[in-house]
C-alpha cells in the first residue's frame, strides 16, 4: 500500500489571534450566534473533539496510507497535549508538519520539544515585514504579542535546531491585493532570519465576506502579484519555494472569482482535511465541502485510518478551482521538497 496521503488537521479552534480574515470567523460574531453546516469553523470550541478520540485515531496510522500529518487549527501550540499527539503520529511513521503563529515557540521549551520530537516541520505565519501592518492583519487577542515575539519564535527554533536536520523552518505569508510587495518583502526577511523554505499564499474569503472587496484580489491586481512572483522566482535567496506550477496558479486563482476545473485533483486522493470536530473532509475547500454529498460525509471518530482511506479513489478532476485549492498544493506537493534535508 503506497503511503502518499496528507492530512490537514485543524486541530482545535482556539487561538490566541484574531486575524479579521480567518477561515475560522471572528469569536465575537460567533458568540452571538455559532455558525452551523457542514465544514463550518468558529474559534469557539464546543464542538471540538477531546484528546482521547484525538489519540485514539492517531494510534491507527501506523500501517496506514497516511505519510504526513500538517497539524493546524486554531493555534495547534497553545494546547499541551498537542506536544503528545505528535509523539504518537510520530511513532507511528508519518511526517509532522506543525503551523502555528510563532509566537508559542517564545515559550520555554515549546521549541525543545518540537526539536526532540523529531518534528520534520514548522509553518510560522507572518503576512507583512512591516510590523504594524502585520499585526493589523494578526492581532493578538491580548494586544501584548505580535510581529516581535513571532521573529523571535522563529529565531529561537532556529537557533535550538542548530545544525540538525529537523525540523524544516518555514514561513506563510496570506498576500492581500493592496500589499504584493509582501511577496519578496517577506522572502528576503525570512532569508535574512535563515529560514529554509517560503509560501507566499492568496487571501481566500467567501465573495459575501465583509473584507472580500479590500482583502481579495481581481483581475487588476495580476500584473502586480505575477511581477513579484517573478521576481521571487528568479531570486529566491537561498529558500526553497513552491514549484512553478504553483506560482502559475496563484496567479490563474486570482484572475478569476469563477470555479473552474482542476485536472487530476488530489483532494480525497492524497489530501484529506480534519476539521476540530472530528468531521473528514476531501480537503478544506469551502465549494468541494458544500458539493459533498449528507451521505458521503464522514469522521475520524471511532475510525481506524487503515480502512478509513481504503477505498479512496485515485486523483480525478475537480470542478470547484478556487483560492482555496491554491493554498493546498505547497502541502501536498510542495512540503516533500520544503523538508528535504539541507534543502535550502
Ligand atoms: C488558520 S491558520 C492556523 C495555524 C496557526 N494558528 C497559524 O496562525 O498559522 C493556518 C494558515 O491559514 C492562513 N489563513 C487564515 N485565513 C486565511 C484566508 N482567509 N485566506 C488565506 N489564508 C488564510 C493563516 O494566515 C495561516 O497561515
């Protein structure tokens, strides 16, 4: 049996942040009323399964087609038993790539752990060099961590990996219309901090979302951002990047509001996205989860990752191209090349 499946899991959905643009809505919107449907996030937890379900499901990968395991969330480092979770995906075989804002790598041995644990990567978001405007768009909850505490998180896991292979240090960065030079603005800090690899990624929001018309890109902004990714492309400053496939479609996502097709998808494939309720998704796009059938939706709960993705079909073609499926390729395809050892 071929390991090649990725699973995005959203852990939880606390998080100390509260970015305006999160796929996981804003927790004073959802106090007042907690959104429903299928593939639906919030920041409140209510729904969010417990650790014991979490490891019960974890303790089956081994033996299993799954080779890597991107934790997410929610901020996946502000919960304790996560650092235990990992141990038990670790043992079992798989890669753990852990997203996270950074910030908890400040706290003492948070960044030992990861390092101890054998993780193979950490995914720290960072959207701007400019640090009010980065923390414009990730303001901390408390207001008292920010831009300063997210390098210095990064600096400290750099430092603790010292020459060791692992983990891969990497940096996302969302990229919104009015600010492209983020692109390679980004990318020379993150050289500059040492950092092995480098995701610039769309801003993905629903066409109904109150920042749609500010934050989303149209067909205006494509010389721009293809400019920057140009540039990013032909200097890439010593980080390893996503693959040219990658950046052409960040630009065909942004040209169009429309869905298109997606040849060969590896949504339900190879990629399959948890979302903190235990829910199962072919991947974490907002179209593919509506088109998905009441019968065909399906847990992680009480289910044994050898059968769970026995019969999954091979990568077909999709008809629901968004942002969304932009975002997902650097997991899939790009993260064998971002955790190569001495790759950068
Ligand atoms: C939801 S966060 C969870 C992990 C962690 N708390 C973090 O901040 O990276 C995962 C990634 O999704 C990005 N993201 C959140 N909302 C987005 C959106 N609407 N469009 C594109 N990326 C988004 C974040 O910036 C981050 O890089």
């Amino acid at each position: 049996m071929p390991r090649d499946i990725t699973l995005l899991w959203a852990l939880r959905s606390p998080c100390s942040f509260k970015c305006p643009q999160c796929y996981f809505g804003e927790l004073d919107d959802h106090k007042e009323e907690l959104p429903e449907g299928p593939g639906v996030l919030s920041h409140i937890p209510v729904r969010d399964i417990d650790y014991a379900a979490m490891d019960a499901f974890a303790n089956t990968l081994a033996d299993s087609p799954v080779e890597r395991v991107v934790l997410a969330g929610g901020e996946p480092l502000d919960w304790l038993p996560t650092l235990s979770l990992i141990k038990t995906i670790k043992e079992s075989g798989c890669q753990v790539v852990v997203a996270t804002n950074g910030v908890p790598l400040t706290r003492p041995g948070i960044a030992q752990r990861l390092v101890a644990l054998g993780v193979d990567g950490v995914s720290v978001s960072l959207d701007s060099t400019d640090p009010a405007v980065n923390d414009q768009m990730r303001p901390s909850r408390s207001g008292r961590a920010g831009y300063r505490e997210v390098l210095a998180g990064v600096r400290t896991l750099l430092n603790l990996r010292g020459s060791a292979a692992g983990p891969r240090v990497g940096i996302y960065t969302v990229v919104y219309r009015s600010r492209p030079q983020e692109i390679t603005g980004v990318a020379r800090l993150a050289g500059e901090l040492g950092v092995d690899y480098y995701v610039p990624q769309p801003v993905s929001l629903p066409p109904g979302h109150k920042l749609f018309d500010e934050l989303c890109h149209t067909l205006d902004d494509v010389p721009a951002v293809a400019d920057q990714l140009d540039r990013l492309q032909n200097d890439p400053g010593g980080l390893v990047l996503p693959d040219a496939d990658y950046l052409r479609q960040f630009v065909a996502s942004i040209a169009t509001q429309d869905s298109g097709r997606v040849a060969d998808c590896y949504g339900g494939a190879q990629l399959f996205f948890i979302q903190p309720d235990g829910s199962l998704w072919d991947c974490p796009s907002d179209r593919r989860i509506a088109a998905t059938a009441p019968s065909e939706q399906r847990s992680i709960v009480g289910a044994d990752a050898r059968t769970l993705f026995a019969d999954r079909p091979p990568c077909t073609d999709c008809s629901h191209f968004s942002r969304d499926c932009v975002n997902m390729g650097p997991l899939v395809l790009g993260m064998p090349r971002f955790l190569a050892r001495g790759a950068s």
